[in-house]
C-alpha cells in the first residue's frame, strides 16, 4: 500500500534525471506533483507517464516556485515529501518512512533526510560535504521554504522535527557544461542575496534563525574577499580529507570549493564597482 505522502517535484528540461527519480517513488508515494517552469524537452511527458500531475508556472527562484506549490495545489495527503528531478530515494530510506510515519508524535511535524551527493558517479563522502541534515519530509499545512534566492530551506511553521537515519541521494546526470553553467547561475543568485541580507540589516529587519550551516556562512563572509575562498578548499580538501574523494573528489572540491566561492566574490567586487561608478 503507498503511503500517505505528496510528492513535489520543481522542474526545467529535466528528462534526462527524471525518469529515476519517479523510478525511486512510484511504488511509495500516493500524490505526485511536478511544478515545471515550462520545459522544453520531454520532461513533462515523462512525469504523465508515470501518473504526475504536471502544472505549468514561470520560475523566479525554488523558494518562491515551491511555496506557489504549497499555496495554490490542493495537496491530499497528511505528509509532503520535496525532491529535486536529479534526486532519489533507495528503498531502505522507504522501508525506514513507512515504519515511522505511523509512529510519530502528534508534535513531530518534519524529518531532517541526509543528502548523499555523487559527481562523476562517485559518492562525495569527504570534505564535510557529507552528511548534510535537509528537511524534506513533513505534515500538510506545517511546513514552507524560506523566501530566499539561494540557501533556501524548508522551516517548520509548527512542531518539531526528527532525523531519519538512511540517505536521499543526489545524483544529476548531466555534464560538467550543464554544472559549470548552473553554478554560475547560483552564484549571481547569492550575490543577490547577500545584497538583500544587507540590506535588511541596515533596516534593522530581522533575517529568522540561521541554523549552523548559515552561522558558518556568516562567519565565512567576515573573512577578508579572495583569500576566503582559498582557505575554504585548502580546509574542505585537506584538513577534512576532500583528497579521499579520488579524482572525481578533486575536480568537484577544486570546482564547488574554490571555483565556486572565489566566483561569488568576483560578482561581489563587480557589484561593488559598479555601485561606487554610479555613485560619482
């Protein structure tokens, strides 16, 4: 019998991911709901195929698109699961949700679900990169995505939450292009939202509890521009034995690590010189 869990899945031009991703639910959930930001491949197809309720809707950011989700689809079932279409779920983190859903306390309204992430095929086990605690699982009308263009997580409107013990697994398929390409998009975006966070706190607007991961990214931008993103890698690659990820494990740190954060303060300083050149 499928359990009592809704399924919603953000998606654009994704045929290539989703089709293991449903593989991994279709036996599990009662309700899937694909939000698709109007795909031009064969995403949506896929998705009937195996049941999906496709709705069509422009994307501004996941937040915002998962929200419109939560606001606007009459959603049937007591629990929500979230899924990324490059994500799975194994079996024995389904046999682990059927026994506890029925158990949990009235006050347990979320699950925090471990992320095990593979690039190049390999697990990225190193680094501290693993494991990392996400909420993705929690009771109908309980739960919402924080309005954030990047870093974005689900937050309990009540309740608490518990950890499962076995993984979700994100496992994208496409080429490095496509990863280069979507990192320099989510790179824009958090300059973006370091602006915003300025902004509030120059406003004196409260920005909601951070959690650890973001009192460490906190902590990490009072660290002087540049040099940051190399004392980042150096600590993620060999104080927490990123080199034990193999070759794959070297170009992802050296890419996510380095890469990725001294591209963020590029944009940053960018930004910084074009403000100053408006300002004369």
């Amino acid at each position: 019998m499928k359990l009592p869990i809704s399924l919603i899945i953000l998606t654009r031009d994704e045929e290539v991911n989703i089709r293991k991703c449903l593989e991994s639910v279709k036996d599990w959930v009662s309700e899937i709901i694909v939000v698709d930001s109007m795909s031009t491949d064969k995403t949506a197809e896929i998705a009937k195929g195996y049941g999906a309720r496709v709705v069509e809707h422009d994307f501004v950011n996941q937040a915002q698109q998962f929200n419109w989700a939560l606001d606007t689809q009459k959603i049937k079932n007591e629990w929500i699961l979230r899924l990324d279409a490059d994500e799975e779920v194994p079996e024995e983190l389904w046999e682990e949700i059927e026994k506890k859903l029925p158990e949990a306390p009235a006050d347990v309204s979320g699950f925090y679900i471990k992320r095990r992430v593979y690039f190049m095929g390999r697990w990225i086990k190193h680094g501290g990169y693993y494991p990392t605690w996400i909420l993705r699982l929690f009771r109908n009308g309980k739960g919402k995505s924080e309005d954030r263009e990047m870093d974005e997580h689900i937050i309990l409107l009540k309740g608490r939450a518990e950890k499962l013990e076995n993984d979700f697994i994100d496992r994208n398929n496409k080429n490095l292009s496509f990863w280069i390409d979507k990192h320099n998009k989510f790179a824009s975006r958090e300059v973006l939202e370091i602006m915003k966070a300025a902004e509030h706190r120059s406003a004196g607007a409260p920005e909601g509890p951070p959690g650890e991961r973001r009192k460490a990214k906190q902590r990490y931008y009072e660290l002087p521009m540049f040099f940051r993103a190399l004392l980042y890698f150096l600590n993620r690659y060999f104080l927490k034995l990123g080199f034990l990820d193999g070759k794959e494990g070297l170009i992802f740190h050296v890419l996510q690590g380095f890469w990725y954060r001294f591209l963020i303060d590029a944009k940053l300083y960018e930004n910084g010189k074009i403000k100053n050149q408006n300002a004369k």
